[in-house]
C-alpha cells in the first residue's frame, strides 16, 4: 500500500510538474475602420489593424516563446497625397514562457506599418511621400530601446550588421545611416549620419556633411547608402566587405572571441553609393573613430552627439 501511494504520488506531481511546463495561451486583438464622406467629397479613412505575431527567440540557452501584437493606427485622405504623419505603429510584447503572460516592452512610433525581423528587431517604417525616402524606426523587442533610424528600402534600409566570432556573450554591433534632415540642417551641407550601436542603445554617431548644399547626393544616400564591414583578417577574395544581415551578421575575425567593448576596433565601416566608396571610418574601443576617417573629396565626417 505505502509502494502504491509513493507512486500515486510521484504520478500526481509528474503531471502537475508537466501542467506548469506547457502553458496554453488563447490570444485575440481587435480591429477597425472608419469611413468618412466630408462635405466637400472628400474621403477619410482610419483603419486600425492589430497583428499577433507569435516568435521563438533562442537565448543561446533555451527557446523562448514570445507574442508581439502590432497596431497600426493610419489614416488616409483623398485631398491629401500619402498616409496622414500622426499614423502610428505600437508594439507590445509578451513573454509566454510561464502560466501568465509577462509584458517585456511596449513602444509606438511614426509609421504605417510595423515588422519583426530576426525575433530580435520591432521596426516601424513610414513610407517617403512625394519622392521622399522611408524612414524606418528600429527598436530592441526585449527592451524595448529605440536602437536606430534608417532611410532607405527594405525593412531596415540603410543598415549592417556584425558579430565578434566565438565571442561569449554574443557581441553583435550595428550601424545606420539616417538621411532624413531638415531644411535648416540641409542648407548647411548636413548629408545625414551614420549611427553605431548594439542591441542595448546606440554608441557612436557621426555626421556625413557636403561642402556646399548637394540634394542630389543628398537623396541619392537617403535611398540607395549602402554599410559595409572591412575586417583585415578577411581574405577579400572570399570574404569581401559586406553588410551582413541582422539574420546573419558579418563576422569580423579580427575580433574573434572578444566581448569587451574597450577591445572592439581593429575593423573599418564605409559608406558605399553607387559601388563608390565615399568615406571610410575606423572602430576603435567600440566606437566610430570620425579623426581617422577618409573620405572623397565630395564629403567629410565629423563627430557629432549620440542622440
């Protein structure tokens, strides 16, 4: 009798043991639409779209289930060219490992259209109107920290991506270039910058400027700027400098197995349109050293504040 309760017992806290193991989550989001007809004929329309998008992110140590629902709130008009700039797009993001959902970030920003990229990334992204370039924003899905804004096509536009091989934790930097500048800062040969960071916040930033206002090189980097990585150990005819994708980062071998940020350097971030080089910036000590940068005659970097 005492054998079969200890193993009544052992049954009853196996099953118990798995019920708290394998939660369940039923979840739901609601959307909307309001259709306006002015008295002038014109049309108004607010759409509000909320999204599930269940992920996985894998730690380096177990898989975590994750639940971000994005909300987009946009509203577009007749009269009017392009979606209205007070659209916005929320996120909020949940951690369904446990029995009960526990909320890890929540951010809104500008845009019309929201996406995950690499279980790791909430971008919001406003499409250029009247021959405008996108502006993305980019924020960490744990954090919630805004880690950049990018011009540019794709989901993230103007962006690289690179990792310190074998490093311990996982060291993965970032870099942007932001063309989206103001009248007043473009009249003064403002280009635009270039912002590099990790997954915790932005470290560097450095302002691309022209000698005399230049739209057209202006736009042509707000469209097309392309990032690549230069690491000196890699053979460039097997491994030539490249973006990397947040998917996939360029490993750097230069900083194979290094994870302290006052060691990360040793590797170079240039500026690419239309294949042509046209500045090239040192990392040293984990930031963009904008002294020791070269570049064409067309343009000069500077130090600017981390914003």
């Amino acid at each position: 009798m005492n054998l079969l309760r200890c193993f009544l017992a052992a049954m009853t806290l196996g099953f118990a043991a798995g019920a708290a193991a394998d939660p369940v989550h039923n979840m739901s989001a609601a959307s909307s639409a309001k259709i306006e007809v002015t008295a002038d004929d014109t049309v108004v329309m607010q759409a509000r779209n909320a999204r599930l998008v269940p992920y996985v992110l894998y730690d380096g140590d177990a898989h975590r289930p994750r639940l971000a629902t994005i909300t987009s709130d946009v509203t577009t008009r007749t009269d009017a060219e392009g979606p209205d700039p007070k659209s916005t797009v929320s996120f909020e993001v949940q951690d369904l490992a446990a029995a009960e959902p526990k909320r890890l970030s929540s951010f809104t920003e500008p845009g019309t259209e929201g996406s995950i990229v690499a279980e790791r990334y909430g971008v919001a992204t406003m499409p250029g109107c009247c021959g405008g370039t996108d502006l993305h924003r980019v924020h960490a899905l744990e954090s919630g920290t805004l880690l950049f804004r990018s011009t540019g096509d794709g989901a993230l536009g103007s962006a690289a991506w690179a990792e310190a091989p074998n490093a311990k934790p996982r060291t993965v930097r970032w870099a942007a270039f932001d063309g989206d500048v103001g009248g007043k800062e473009a009249a003064a040969g403002l280009l635009g910058r270039i912002v590099y960071g990790g997954d915790d916040g932005p470290l560097s930033t450095i302002e691309l400027r022209s000698k005399a206002r230049d739209d057209d090189l202006a736009m042509g980097l707000a469209h097309n700027a392309v990032l690549v990585w230069i690491d000196p150990k890699a053979d460039p005819k097997t491994a030539p400098p490249s973006s990397g994708t947040a998917d996939s980062p360029q490993s750097l071998w230069v900083v194979e197995g290094v994870a302290e940020p006052a060691r990360l350097g040793g590797f170079q971030l240039a500026l690419m349109l239309d294949k042509k080089r046209l500045a090239t910036i040192p990392i040293a000590a984990d930031r963009l050293a904008a002294k020791d940068a070269k570049t064409t005659g067309a343009v000069a970097v500077r130090a600017a504040a981390v914003r």
